[in-house]
C-alpha cells in the first residue's frame, strides 16, 4: 500500500503545485487558462493521437469496455440522484447536479497521467477508446436530464432531442481530444509509416501531456471552494470515490474484460469530480456550489481512493 500511495502521490502533488502557483499569486489566472488551453488543444491529443497510432487493436471490442464503465456511471448517478432528492429532500434539477457530480470523473487531466503512470501504456489505449465516447455521453445525458426537470418544475418550453444532439455534435466536431482519436486509430488502420523526427516530436510532447495538465488543474481549482451543500457534497463525494469504482469493477469482471483493460477503467472511475458538473451547473444555473463543493472535497481526498483501488487491484 506505501509503495502504491508514493506512485500516486506525484500526481496530487502536482495538482497542489499548480494550486498554490495560483492561490500565492505567484502566477497569474491566465497563466493558468493558456496552459489549459495548451494542454487540452495540444498536449493531450498528441498523447491519445501517438498511444492510438501504436496501438494493437486486434481481438479488441470498445463495446465491452464502454459497457463496463457506463455501467457503473448508470449506478453511481442514479443512486446520487435519489440521495440528493428522496433523503435531502432536493428539487429533481439538483437531482441530476447532484448524479453527474457523483459520476463525472476527472479522466483527462488526471487520468491519463495517472493511469500511464500506473498502468503504463498499455492502459492509456482504453481510456483513449473511452475518452472518444465519454464528454458527449455524459452532457448529452445531463442537459437532456436537466430540460426535463427545469420544464416539470418551471415550465415554459422544452428543446427536443434532436436539437440538443445537433449542438453536441457540432461541438465533437472540433473537439481536439475526438480528432485526435480518429486520426490515431486512422493511421493505425492504414499502418502509415512515422518519421524518426515525427516520432521524435509527438513523443517529447506527449511527455510533458501528464505534468501540464496537472498544474494547470490546480490552477483552475482556486476558482471553486466549498461554498455549501456540505453534507450533500460529502455524500457524493463517498458515492464517485467509492461507489463508482467499485460497480465499474464490477462490470469490467461480468463483462470479461481483461486486468488491464479493468484496471485502467476503475482506476480512471475513482478519480475526483470532473469540471464539467459544474459547466453545467453553470449553464443551467441551479446546484453551482453543489458541484464546486464535490470537485474541492473529491480532489483534496482523492488521493486516497486511488491508492486503495490501485493497491487493491495490482
């Protein structure tokens, strides 16, 4: 268990690095914002985009693996989802805060450092195959999910599916983590040759992917606090660090997928609250400061639910 906390504990330390940069002052929110920017549009998408063109796909089904995960989403949202409106007596649009903040994880700026750092490369090629489906999934059900609250509780008028799956798509489109995906597994497809210079390149740039995407997101992390929702917050807290990893295992091992493929899924499962919750949030504007408060409260104790899931399953 030591020996997995040290292997964990350089991710965290780098989130705290970029938070106390930004918290000091020492540099400046922007700073923080263009280094996101690098990261997302950049750094990461060379990281997917070389992981697919190396990768061996034979034999291998994305479906079983989506299946595994989105399984333990399903349960973990909702079961936050009844929590937040059947024992905290919650409207049904803090329902759906409150599942989303319990089920979106951190999976791109945590999860690909941790998990190539932990299970190495051959864990990134799921998380890469999951990344492809993950964000469109999880907001096309979210805002689709809030709608139909907002109209039981308000009424007015309601956008049909096909609108809200129209902007979605627009949106993947130039989405630089999607583009790069397809154009990995495309040149993995056609077995186009690299250049030693290209190589060299993408792989020195995948390199610092991990790092920069950690410190930028300490850096955003001062902009959310533990504003309410205390014991709400808690809860969701306990229901993404604990309870999703655990169904998601639980899919991964009905579904026969293989220790690595299950490894890297829990291990991405049991990562902290994602931003996204509280984009949405935002967006809708109902349940900001519950999702603020499940980022900060699943970020500062994150650390120890990935010790223990990556202790328990190596």
């Amino acid at each position: 268990m030591y020996a997995i906390a040290l292997n964990v504990a350089p991710i965290f330390t780098l989130i705290l690095i970029g938070w106390l940069l930004a918290r000091t002052g020492l540099l400046k929110p922007s700073v923080g914002d263009g280094l996101g920017e690098f990261v997302f549009k950049i750094a990461l998408p060379v990281l997917i985009f070389r992981t697919l063109v190396e990768a061996d796909f034979n034999g291998l089904s994305p479906f079983r693996l989506w299946g595994s995960y989105f399984f333990g989403v399903a349960v973990t949202w909702t079961t936050g989802h009844l929590i937040a409106t059947r024992i905290f007596g919650r409207d049904a649009t803090m329902g759906v805060i409150a599942g989303i903040s319990a089920s979106f994880a951190n999976n791109v700026f945590i999860g690909l450092p941790l998990v190539g750092n932990i299970v190495g490369h051959d864990g990134l090629v799921p998380l890469s195959i999951l990344l492809a489906v993950h964000l469109p999934i999880m907001m096309i059900t979210g805002t689709i999910l809030m709608e139909n609250a907002k109209f039981k509780l308000e009424g007015g008028t309601k956008r049909p599916v096909s609108a809200i799956l129209r902007q979605v798509g627009r949106n993947l489109v130039t989405n630089p983590l999607v583009i790069a995906m397809a154009s990995g597994v495309a040149v993995n497809f056609v077995e186009l040759p690299m250049t030693t210079i290209g190589s060299t390149v993408l792989a020195q740039i995948a390199g610092i992917a991990g790092p920069a995407a950690l410190i930028a997101l300490g850096m955003s992390l001062t902009r959310y606090s533990i504003s309410g929702n205390v014991g709400l917050s808690g809860v969701m807290t306990l229901l993404k660090l604990i309870l999703m990893p655990a169904a998601v295992w639980l899919g991964a091992h009905g579904l026969g997928l293989s220790p690595t493929w299950a490894l890297a899924l829990v291990l991405t499962s049991c990562l902290p609250t994602g931003i996204n919750s509280w984009l949405l949030a935002t967006r809708f504007n109902t349940g900001q400061p519950l999702a603020a408060s499940t980022i900060t409260m699943s970020t500062a104790t994150g650390i120890l639910s990935v010790s223990f899931w990556a202790w328990l399953l190596t």
